[in-house]
C-alpha cells in the first residue's frame, strides 16, 4: 500500500512514544476526520494552531515515520489524503496516565475535579460521566 510504513522500518523508540504537542494536534485533527489532506487539515486546525503548509507537511512526515499516519494518493489532481494507522484510545490513555501520575501524583480525583473546574459541562455531557462512572462500578462490583 503506498505510504504504509513496515512495522519493522519504524524505530522501536518510536512506536509508543508520546508524539509532541504539534503532532498531537495533527493527529487528533486525522482521528476526528477520518483522512484528509494537508490543505484540509490546515483549513481544520486554522483558529486554533495556524500553520503554513509545509510545517503540516513536516508533521505529517514525522508521523508517518513513526508509524502512526499514512498516505495514499488522492481522487483528484496531485493531493494525497492523509489516514490514521492506529485508533486514538490506546494513545489517549497513554497520555492521560502519563499526565495523570506526572502532574496529579497519581490522584485521580484531583485531575477530574481540574478537568471539570476547567471545562463548562452540558448537563447531556454530565449524564455520559455519570453513565460511565456506574459502569465502571458497576464492573468493579462484578469482578470481586
């Protein structure tokens, strides 16, 4: 397939590792869409991260040595259309539990009762956190 980087070809150190704060963004920006190409992800990521077009290109490129996007040529003209390799929870909670114990020390309650002080909730979004939460005990309860 083209753009589809071996396995093997990507350096160990690399797979797994925490993207930086630019890649994240690219990737995160490819994780919602689904794929899209450079001009599309810098239209998307505008308001928030403006980048000319080649550093979107760096990015991409950096991701795909490591393994986490790759390309294909496009339906029409020159473009190639830009695809995530790996779904986004794995990286996620990977992220999470490294910010988790490296700025909460391991509290939990803390780093939610931040993230809710930090973000204004819809009481629809409320309700999904309660739903997880009686899911999450709900299990706990089963497995002892």
């Amino acid at each position: 397939m083209p753009g589809k980087t071996p396995k093997s070809a990507v350096p160990e150190e690399s797979r797994g590792a925490r993207p930086p704060r630019a890649e994240l963004e690219v990737l995160s920006c490819l994780w919602q869409r689904g794929k899209a190409t450079v001009r599309e992800l810098r239209e998307a990521m505008a308001e928030y991260r403006p980048m000319a077009h080649g550093s979107v290109v760096n990015l991409l490129k950096r991701l795909e040595a490591k393994g986490l996007v790759r390309h294909e040529k496009g339906p029409v003209g020159k473009a190639f259309v830009y695809l995530p390799t790996r779904r986004p929870e794995p990286t996620r909670r990977r992220l999470v539990s490294d910010m988790l114990q490296r700025i909460f020390g391991g509290n939990g309650v803390a780093m939610i009762s931040t993230f809710l002080d930090a973000k204004s909730m819809t009481a629809r979004e409320l309700d999904q956190m309660e739903e997880l939460i009686r899911q999450k005990r709900s299990k706990k309860t089963s497995e002892t």
